[in-house]
C-alpha cells in the first residue's frame, strides 16, 4: 500500500516536511505514519479514508458502526482475519455467495485470492485503516469466542 499511500499524500498535498514532522513523532510516539499525520492535525481520518476509497475504487466502512453476525465471523477464522488484516461483515447475497469484507489492502490480489480461496465466496472489498481492523478483529472475535464459550458450558451442562 505504499505507492497508493504516497499517492494519497500527493493528492493531498502534504509536503516532505510534514511527512518529516509525522515521521519523527512516530519514531517518538509510535503509531503509523497516518496516525501521526492525523495527530499533527494534516488531515481528518474521513478525509483520509475518502482518499483512499476514491483512489482503490472501493469503499470506506467504518467498523465502529458494524455489527457482524456470529455466522458471518465464522466464515473466516480468527488467525485468518488478524493475518491478512481482513474482517468479514456481511453476506449480502448469500445464495450467489457473496460476502462484504473489510481489509487494509485492496490492492493487494495475492491476500484477496488467498481470502477467496479459505472463505469460498466472492468477495465486495471494503477499506479500512489497519488500526481500526486490528481493533475490530479483536473485539469482534473476541465477541464471538466468549459467545461460542457460553453456548459451550450450557450444552455441557446435565439436563434435569
């Protein structure tokens, strides 16, 4: 996603020295170089995540607002989803199987035939930052096991 980055930062016109500036914040702060631009108040994170939506061709989602049912998750396994920075979302179309997938790199074919490949459906790419996936993939996942735990203790439980 690098030249698509630097792409972004051109059509944004941000100069070398802001890039610098970010730069030396993150080696202090840590974080990503777009997480630093962001703090330094260069651009919005929407106005960053439109960017790159036009410049992929696919859109935005904002997984704060996503909720993703339990047999949408379980299409691609928790080791999958943190790998390829990838988070399932939605089956639009389950009969022609088609599925809405968040990921931090659209453009990168070898994860999404890769992702084809374990998940079995066609996929509808969606971006979204890699901090904002990894957060999702937690909590979501995370979401899911304790549920998946709970509905194992009940069914091991004797019945009466």
């Amino acid at each position: 996603m690098d030249l698509i980055f630097e792409q972004i930062l051109n059509s944004l016109r941000i100069t070398q020295e802001t890039i610098e500036q970010a730069r030396q914040r993150q080696s202090a702060q840590g974080g990503s170089l777009r997480e630093n631009l962001i703090a330094l108040n260069v651009f919005t994170e929407e106005t960053f995540a439109q960017r790159v939506s036009e410049q992929l061709r696919v859109p935005y989602v904002d997984l704060e607002k996503a909720t993703i049912a339990d047999n949408v998750l379980n299409l691609l396994p928790r080791e999958k989803a943190e790998k390829y920075l990838a988070l399932p979302l939605e089956l639009p179309d389950e009969k022609h199987r088609r599925l809405n997938i968040a990921i931090a790199n659209p453009s990168d074919m070898s994860i999404i035939d890769e992702l084809k490949f374990v998940i079995g459906y066609t996929l509808i790419l969606h971006y979204a930052p890699e901090d904002e996936l990894s957060e999702a993939i937690q909590r979501e996942y995370s979401r899911f096991e304790n549920k998946q735990a709970v509905a194992a203790v009940w069914t091991a439980q004797p019945q009466p």
